[in-house]
C-alpha cells in the first residue's frame, strides 16, 4: 500500500520538495490533464478580476491582449493587489469608491497598448518607476493622492494614442495642481473614466521603439 509520494516542482530547489498523500496525485491522462488546465485558468480569472462596477471599463478588454507596453513578463496585476472593494462596519462610502477607482486605475495601466508610454531603460515609465507608480496607487488613501496618481500618468502617455476629443476634454480640465487641491471621488472618478475612453488601445506600435512615443510627447507638451 503507497502511503504518500515526494513531490519535486520543476525548476525548483530540492528543498521545496514535499510528501503528499496519494489523494493529492492522479494519473496524467487525458481527462485529468484537462481538469487540470480549467482550474488553471478558473485560478487566473479568479486573479485577474475586477469590482462588478468596472464591468464597462474598456481597458478590462485589453488586459490579457498581445503587445501591452508593460511586457508579456509582468502579468496582471503586477503584483499588486485587485480585489473587491471593501465592506462592512466602519467603512465609509467613500472608502469603497476609493478602492474601486484604484483598481480601475491599475487596469488601465496594465492594458496601455505597446509604444503608448516610454518603458525604455531611461524612459518615463520605466520598469522600476512603474513599479513605484503603482505602489502609489495600491497605497492611495484619499482622493488627492489619487488624483496625483492620475494626472502621473496622464502626463507620460503620448499624445498620439488619445482620441481627439479626448485631447479637447483633457484640455478644458482644471490643471494638474488645482485638480490635485480640489480632488474629490467624483472629480477623480471623471478623470479615471476619460482616461479609460481617451485611450487608443488598439493602436499598437509594432516597432516597439520609442520615436513616436517622443513625438506623441513633444505635441502633448506644448
């Protein structure tokens, strides 16, 4: 009678090895192998999802989509935390909106299309500032400091991935610093959704250089 297998993980220190009971092994057949994928990707929905009140974000449709300027290396959510928003005794309205915005916010991050924003080694958005704009965002606790999340990554997105009347509205919006001063949930809650309809997210550079993110950003900064 077997009464448990050691377990080895590819690719892992033979440290990590485990004994587990027989209940926790089947046979690789057919049918096992393809339970075995529809948990996996149960497991991956389960990661990436979102609040039912970001069901008509437009960039929740791009997520798992090719050529995202964050890298096929940097799964959704990057490491941070996307859930549901919270509740219960002592949290405030305003608390669950803040939380919905935020991952509202890191979504339309993690479907940026490829060359909509520099992530080059030197650039703008590079791997180690998008990591840090992102533990703001994930660290976000009242409106203001949201809404400078917001304008962060208004500034480094290149003018040529927005929508024309994207750029009209952005324009009649209060500036950075006053929008920063007066933030309130609804005031960030606009800017998070004209962002997420400004955004060209099916226009890819397939180059994947940088000049015409610079170009983009030469217009936008004028």
């Amino acid at each position: 009678k077997v009464n448990g297998y050691r377990v080895h993980y590819k690719n892992w220190s033979s440290r990590f090895d485990e004994w587990v009971t027989p209940s926790r092994v089947v046979e690789p057949s057919e049918n096992n192998l393809q339970v075995q994928e529809e948990l996996m990707d149960k497991l991956i929905a389960e990661r990436e999802s979102t609040p039912p009140a970001l069901d008509n974000l437009i960039a929740k449709k791009y997520i798992r989509t090719r050529k995202r300027a964050r890298g096929s290396d940097h799964p959704f959510p990057l490491g941070t935390t996307v859930s549901q928003p919270p509740t219960g005794p002592g949290v405030s309205s305003e608390d669950e909106a803040i939380s919905i915005l935020r991952t509202a916010l890191l979504t339309i991050e993690a479907a940026l299309p490829l060359g909509s924003i520099d992530t080059s080694q030197h650039g703008v958005w590079r791997p180690e500032a998008a990591a840090y704009w992102r533990s703001m965002v994930q660290n976000s606790t009242g409106p203001a400091y949201l809404m400078g999340c917001v304008v962060l990554l208004e500034d480094s997105l290149s003018s040529l991935w927005m929508y024309p009347q994207a750029k009209h509205l952005f324009a009649c919006l209060p500036r950075h610093w006053k929008a920063i001063k007066d933030a309130s949930v609804s005031s960030v809650a606009v800017r998070v959704w004209l962002l997420d309809s400004g955004i060209r997210y099916n226009h890819v550079d397939g180059g994947g250089n940088t000049n015409s993110y610079s170009a983009g950003r030469r217009r936008h900064s004028r």
